[in-house]
C-alpha cells in the first residue's frame, strides 16, 4: 500500500482545531479570573510659585513679629529719650531758680551787711554786688552748658531714632530674606524627594501589575488547556440535541475533508486507514461518507 506519510504536526494541528470545535460547540469555554488592579501614587508636585507663597505665609509671623519687636523697641527708645531730655531740662530750670534764689539772698545779706555799716553807696558796695553777678553770671553759663551739653546729646539720639530704626528694619529684612530662601529651598527640596517616591512606587507598581496581568492570563490559558484536555467529546457530543451534534460533526467532517484533500490519494487512504482520529470524532454518517471519498 505503501508508505505511511509523515505528517504527525500537520495531524496535531488538524486534533487541536477539531477539538476547539467540539469544545466551542459544547460549551467549554475559555475562563475569565477577576483583574487585581493596584492603585498608583496620584502626586502633582507644586509649582514654584505655589511653594514660593506657602514658604512666605509660614514666615508671615516671624516678619509680622520681628518688625512689631523692632518698631516697638524703637519707640520705647525714643520714649526713654524724650524722658530723660524732659528730666535735664526740669533739672536746668530748678538748678537755675536754685542758683537765683541763692544769688537773691546773698545780695540781700550785702545790702543789708552795707548798710549796717553805713557803706550803701561805697565801693565796697558796689564790688560786692559786682562780684555776686560775676559769680552768678558764671555758674549760670555753667548748668547752661552743663545740661545743655547733655540735652543736645539726647536730641542727637532722638534725631538718630529714625534712620536707626530704618537701618535695623533694613537688617531684619536681609535676614528674613535669607530665612525665606532657606524655607523656599527646603521645600523644593521635599517636592523633589516626594516626586523620585512618587516614580519609584510607580514604577513599581507597574511592574507588580504587569506581573499580575501576566499571571491571570497564564492561569487563564492553563485552565482552559485542562477544561480542553478533560473534555469528552462522547460525553459531550451525546449531551447536545441531534441538530446541534449532527453541526458538530459535520464541521469536523469539513476540517478531515479538506485536510485528506490536501494529499495525494494514496497518501490520503493511508492516512485515513491507518489513524483512529477519523472513527473517534465523527457519526457514522459522515465516517462512512468520508470512507466512500478516501477510504475504498
């Protein structure tokens, strides 16, 4: 009869198609496992001038704070100031009423000292009272001098208050800048390091997910094998109506017929004759029909 054609994985090929057909026909379908879907980190980093208003209304305080203590401390200065220039000139004017009261009694005492010895209108009168006014005239320009020196003084300082205050408001605001640049640079910094987190833990996820995908699709795949391979098609076949498995067959029927085709005739006879595949899989009917085309 001669040789049997080598054709085992065109064969296993034509099983595999007849199986999906009496699978499909039978209800055995390709299972579906439930998705896990993992949950990604949602991170929108802040914009440089969201970070830049955050970081000034954390120092809003501190600024608030450092320019009330600077303008206060100005003016309890300016307030101790115009006390104590208060206080000088107060003590001018008593030193002065003082030395004049004194210069008043000590020209009475004379007058009186004069004319008890008859010299009213002598010389020696008359230095006298000179020298009295010399003395007075003197000490005078001295609590003038004396106090005015130090009120002076004070007025310079009150006049200072000013532009000292301007120059420590000035101060504190290149200090406050560079705190502010400071905070501005930490919090960019943390944006930074939350966005690296962000894409690590991404990346991560994705490929847990990937992982994930992959496997459900090859526990998928291996429990449809198995439904495949434990299927029966006697079983099965016998379970559907007599329309339902007579169109079962005659698709089987289609798939040998076209595949016995594809041979030579001796080569399709050997084939049929020699493998159960085309007893296993068709009624009687449609067997014998394909026996009459490749079998006699």
């Amino acid at each position: 009869m001669g040789m049997l054609p080598d054709n085992s994985e065109s064969r296993d090929k034509l099983k595999e198609e007849i199986k999906k057909l009496e699978a499909v026909r039978t209800g055995v379908e390709k299972p579906t496992l439930a998705e896990t879907k993992l949950k990604e980190l949602d991170y929108t980093p802040p914009t440089d001038e969201y970070l830049a208003e955050k970081a000034e209304t954390s120092l809003a305080d501190y600024k608030v704070r450092g320019e009330s203590d600077i303008r206060r401390a100005s003016e309890e200065n300016a307030q101790t100031l115009r006390t104590n220039k208060a206080e000088y000139e107060a003590a001018r004017v008593k030193a002065l009423e003082s030395l004049e009261k004194a210069y008043g009694n000590a020209a009475e005492r004379v007058d009186s000292d004069v004319i008890k010895r008859g010299l009213a209108r002598s010389s020696v009168a008359v230095n006298a009272k000179s020298g009295l006014a010399d003395d007075y005239a003197s000490r005078s320009a001295e609590i003038l001098g004396e106090y005015g020196s130090k009120i002076a003084d004070i007025d310079a300082e009150i006049n200072s208050v000013g532009s000292k205050l301007t120059a420590a408001l000035d101060d504190f605001n290149i200090a406050y800048a560079a705190k502010l640049a400071e905070k501005l640079d930490s919090l960019k910094a943390d944006r930074e390091k939350k966005s690296k987190e962000a894409v690590e833990f991404n990346n991560s996820v994705r490929e847990k997910q990937a992982k994930l995908d992959a496997d459900r699709l090859k526990t998928e795949s291996a429990l449809y094998s198995s439904a495949l391979s434990q299927y029966k098609t006697e079983t099965s076949l016998d379970s559907l109506t007599p329309e339902a498995r007579d169109a079962v067959y005659k698709s089987v029927f289609s798939k040998m017929d076209a595949y016995l085709g594809g041979m030579t005739e001796q080569q399709a006879k050997l084939e049929f004759l020699n493998h159960s595949l085309y007893r296993d899989h068709l009624s009687d009917y449609y067997y014998y029909k394909l026996y009459d085309k490749y079998g006699r």
